[in-house]
C-alpha cells in the first residue's frame, strides 16, 4: 500500500520504519523543517529534558549514545530522532515543512491537501496513519483585558514559543501552571528575569530523580512492579496479591513517597506541601523534580503563588500585570502558559473527527490505534507513556500486522464496548486526566502487553520477569519487529485489513 504518515516525531518516524520494512510504500509529513515532534527546535522551551531517564526512553533496536546525561535535553533528543531517521533510511521518506491541511476518505483511501515550500498540491493514499502528537497544539486560556495588558507593553505565550531564555531578559515573568514545563520554564529564565512567578492552581507531587538522594526512582516506578502497584482494570499475578491481601502494605509504600519527598526538599518550610496523598499522583500523571526549583523558590529567585489562578490581565501604572483571584496584583510583562495541550486533528472533515469521538471528547481507539467506526485509518503515539518510544514501537508493530490482516479483531460493537470500558477505567483511575483516552500512564506495560498478546509476539517469561526489579530495557523487544516481517514474508501475501462491522 501506499501509506500517508502526519507527523514526524517519535511515533511518525517508528511507524514509517517499520511499515516500509514490510513493503509500504510510505511518505511522512511534517509542517516542521525537522524531526521531532515535541522536541523539535520550532517547540522547545529553555530547560527541557526527558521525565524518563536516557536508557528507557529508547528505540528498541537504537540505544541512545552512552554519552549523553541521564536525562537529555531536548536538543539531544532531537538530536537522536534525526540520527534515527539517517540510520533507518526513513529521512529519504520525510516531506519536511510540509503541512497537511485536509485529509478527505474516498473508495480506495484518502486525497491528501498539502501545504510546502512549493506550494500547494494533493496527494493520495491508500491507507493514513495520524501521529501528530497527543500533545500537538498548546492550550492557552483566555483572559479578559488582553488587549489592555498588550497595550502596555505584555505578552502571552505558550511555552512551547520561548525559545531562549533571552527572550525574556530583564522581563517580570509569570508562568502559569505548576507542571514539569512550569518549573522548567521558571528555573531556565531565573537568571535572566527581572522576577519571576509561578502562579499555580493546584499543588501537585512531583517524584524527586533520586528518592532520599540515593535511589533512582526509575528502580521504584519504571519497573513492572512499579507498575503494579497502580490497579489495573483487570488484576494478574503479583497484582492479586498487592491490590488483595497485601493492599494495606502496597498503600504504605506509594504514601510514603509524600513525606520522604517533602522532607528531601523542605516542602513545609516552603509552603509547597500538596494536598492529598502520594497515591494521587497518578491522577495527573508522574511530574519528575525539576532540578533547581525548589533551591529557586528558597532563594527567593523564584514565587510560587499556590492554590491560585488568573482572573484578568490589566495595566497598572503604566505597566502590565495580572489579577489572581485573591485579589493580588503581579507586574507581569510576560506571562508564559505552561497549561498543557490539546489533541486533535484538524485536518480531517468534521464527519470523521464526529465518528472518531464518544460525547464527552474522548477519542474512540481500540488498543490506543484502531479508530473503532472509521476504515483505512490509523493513530500511532496515541498510547503516550512512560516509555513512548518502545510503546509507539509496539503500536507500528501493530499496524504492520493489522494492514496484513492478521490481527483478529473483535466485531465492530464488541470493539466500541471495549473503548468503552478502557475509558471509564481511566475516568476512574486517573480522576478523567487520561488526555482524551490517549495516555495511558501509568498502565505503560499493560499496554505493550496488550498489543503483543494480539499479535503472539511477547517478549519470554523470563525477560518480563527480569523487568520486575530493574527498568524496562526496550532492547529486550528488538525482536518484535524482525519476527513479525519473518511471519508475514512466510505467510499468504497480504490481504486486506479486517473489516470493522
């Protein structure tokens, strides 16, 4: 088939490996003029690095460069994604600085309306496969009295537009938002702004890299047992024990993550002690520690206004400021929103994005990949995790063996009834913070479970068995993909996907 691919970050570019390993003819577009997705140079704010350390979040045929910090940069992301490209052959597929700004389905598949240095065209596809991110487009609220606040000289930007931290030298700064970007943001431009503020509407836990200073807390969390100590929808194994008879002792140990985090960093003395119980972090997702931000705040370099938020912006003397809904003032002549993102895809007809989703907004994927009402489609990345490469990796693997068709499918009402209950787990596990039904944190290796078990090409009892006690290694699948081309090059020649009905 011929193969359209939108979006050249991490998904993008794993997807187009592996389905041209199989012979797809595959062409990936990006509106970007590089690789990268969220770590590309058009998107990177001064301080980001990786939550996963530099060994787990990895290809599972391509290690990173032993050189590089525990926690890369962006750059240095970027950097591997693009040597990743080179490696593979899949830079002589890309179609850079390449918008696709509609994609209409017919018969036999899909006309693509592209956008490029060339100017506009149409392309055509047999089968599109959608990677642009969960995290694609940044969402910023409104204020009233933007105009007001513009007026006198302020700016409002996501984050994803500060580029340099120069960009705000001498500046008050204001970040809004308390997540990884937030402290990241307002540690990088510390040195540069005249002040800086981070306004935050709710406290939340964040997971120091090493925990009492000692242990890195990818031995405590990024391990199957980690993960088991988070119930999962339907319990195996050691998890009958933890979520059984010793559920009390699985609760001590998540719960005593809290305290041992606020006496490492003196949350009290700071005021920044969290509400609720460390179990909870999972709600929103695990934030890693940003390096500096608490020495920051006990500097008095940096402000944190906690269990606050922004009502309006406004002039004042002259000056731009924001309102908090105390009633308080701050001169901010720049206010950065480190206010997360929205998934979408705003190249597809509103007929198919209507059929692509359930009331609330929720995107109606089976296995995070099959859309469960629309053919000839599919989402690679849609599974964001903990180990995005190697789960993304699993997802193409995936795809390959569904446009084969040789994945077993359920009949169309048995799929819908499963996304169903996938995300009213999640509603329930993560209190509805699962970005639509795309991120799965924390039940990462259930997932790669998941979509290995339908296609028959788990890893061996004793690699998974190893993975509980030490991080996930995505070497321990570099054989996945190897052996699902052996089986299709053996088996009948391909035929078309399974219909969905």
């Amino acid at each position: 088939m011929r193969i359209g691919i939108v979006g050249a970050g991490v998904a993008g570019l794993v997807t187009a490996k592996v389905l041209t390993e199989v012979g797809h003819d595959v062409v990936v577009y990006d509106r970007t003029p590089d690789v990268g997705g969220v770590w590309s140079a058009t998107r990177r704010y001064p301080g980001l690095c990786t939550q996963s350390p530099r060994d787990t979040y990895a290809f599972s045929d391509f290690p990173m460069p032993r050189d590089l910090p525990e926690w890369p940069s962006g750059e240095q992301v970027q950097a591997y994604l693009e040597a990743y490209a080179a490696h593979t052959g899949v830079d002589r597929l890309l179609r850079l600085d390449t918008e696709v700004t509609a994609a209409v389905p017919h018969d036999a598949g899909w006309t693509l309306t592209i956008s490029g240095p060339h100017g506009a065209g149409t392309d055509t596809v047999d089968h599109l496969v959608v990677a642009n991110g969960v995290f694609c487009e940044p969402s910023v609220p409104t204020f009233p009295g933007v105009d007001e606040f513009t007026a006198a000289g302020g700016r409002v930007l996501p984050a994803t537009e500060l580029h340099d931290a120069e960009q705000v030298r001498d500046r008050h700064v204001v970040v809004l938002g308390y997540g990884k970007t937030a402290c990241d943001v307002a540690v990088a431009v510390g040195g540069t702004a005249a002040a800086t503020t981070v306004v935050a509407r709710q406290l939340v836990w964040k997971v120091p890299r090493f925990v009492g200073g000692f242990l890195n807390f990818k031995h405590l969390l990024l391990t199957r047992l980690g993960e088991s100590l988070f119930r999962y929808r339907s319990l195996r194994g050691i998890e009958k024990f933890l979520h059984g008879p010793a559920n009390g002792l699985r609760s001590r140990i998540l719960d005593s993550l809290g305290p041992v985090s606020a006496r490492q960093f003196g949350l009290r003395e700071l005021d920044l002690v969290p509400t609720g119980c460390f179990e909870d972090i999972v709600r929103g997702a695990i934030g890693l520690t940003t390096d500096g931000f608490y020495e920051a705040v006990r500097a008095g370099e940096v402000a944190v206004r906690r269990d606050r938020t922004i009502v309006r912006l406004l002039e004042k003397d002259g000056a731009p400021h924001v309102e908090l809904d105390d009633g308080a003032v701050v001169r901010a002549d720049t206010l950065v929103c480190a206010t997360g993102f929205r998934q979408g895809v705003p190249f597809l007809p509103d007929d198919v994005v209507a059929r692509l989703h359930d009331e609330r907004g929720n995107f109606l994927l089976y296995r995070q990949i099959l859309p469960t009402d629309v053919d000839r489609l599919t989402f690679a990345g849609y599974n964001s995790s903990f180990f995005s490469p190697l789960n993304a990796e699993m997802a193409a693997a995936w795809i390959a063996a569904h446009l084969a068709g040789r994945v077993d499918l359920p009949a169309a009402a048995a799929m819908r009834r499963h996304v169903d209950e996938q995300i009213a787990f999640m509603d329930a596990a993560t209190d509805g913070h699962h970005a639509r039904g795309t991120k799965i944190i924390p039940f990462s290796l259930h997932n790669v479970d998941e979509v290995l078990g339908d296609l028959d090409l788990d890893i061996s009892r004793g690699a998974r068995v190893k993975q509980y006690l030490n991080p996930v290694d995505p070497a321990a699948y570099a054989g996945v993909a190897p052996r699902l081309r052996a089986r299709l090059a053996a088996e009948a020649p391909s035929q078309e996907p399974v219909a969905q009905t």
